[in-house]
C-alpha cells in the first residue's frame, strides 16, 4: 500500500482519540479524590477555618520571607505557614504547634517528601558543594 504523500512528506496516521462515554471527567475523578481525602484525614478541614487563616497569616506577617531560602542566602517571599513538627491530626500540635513560613516551592518539595519519610533536599553552594 502507498503511503500518501503531502507537499513532499509522508503523512502518518494518528490514532483516534479512546471514546470511554462512562468514563468520570476530571472534575468528578477530583471531586471523589477530595472526598476520600477529607475522610481518612478528618483535621484537614481545620485548614480552612477561620482561626488557621488568623494563626496564617500572623505568621507570615511576622516571618515575610521563607526560612529554608533564607538559611540558603536567597530572599524569596513566603506564601505557606507550615508545621515545623508534622501535626498528624494531633489539634493541640495543630493550633499550638510551632510554626515556620516557607514559599509554596520549598513546602511542596522539601517539606512534603521529608513527611513522606524521604529526606530533604541538601543545599548546594555555588561552588558547587553541600553548604
């Protein structure tokens, strides 16, 4: 069988996209997740109350800049109030815990794979080598 040809290159056939017409949209898979999250770890909704955005942004006021950055030398504005000790549900940890500001970049990255029981991210200077 020939291969059409179109101003000089072969056009190759792509494959069609897969119809799933049960198949639950991105919204629904995220709704369902959210929900599952919300019920193995109940203490998630003290996120959103109104005294954790109080205790929040006290925080932040207070500490403006990231701390992990800062003990790297860089200057970069702090957007999370983290858990300097992972609360785990403990409330008395949760709402006296002691606390730390960090950018959204360090949390999500440093923070959150030491919690999974990773390690965190070694410094490096610029020479090159752990500071």
């Amino acid at each position: 069988m020939a291969v059409p040809r179109r101003a000089g290159l072969a056009v190759v056939p792509t494959r069609p996209p897969l119809h799933r017409p049960n198949a639950p949209t991105k919204a629904e898979r995220d709704k369902r997740h959210d929900a599952r999250r919300s019920a193995e770890q109940p203490w998630r909704h003290w996120y959103w109350s109104a005294r954790w955005r109080r205790i929040a942004k006290k925080q932040l006021t207070e500490h403006p800049l990231c701390a992990t950055c800062d003990k790297e030398g860089r200057i970069v504005p702090a957007t999370v109030c983290d858990h300097i000790i992972p609360h785990r549900g403990d409330a008395d940890l949760f709402w006296n815990g002691e606390r730390q500001s960090l950018c959204a970049t360090c949390h999500s990255r440093d923070k959150q794979a030491e919690e999974r029981g990773g390690r965190a991210r070694q410094a490096v200077g610029a020479d090159g080598w752990p500071v």
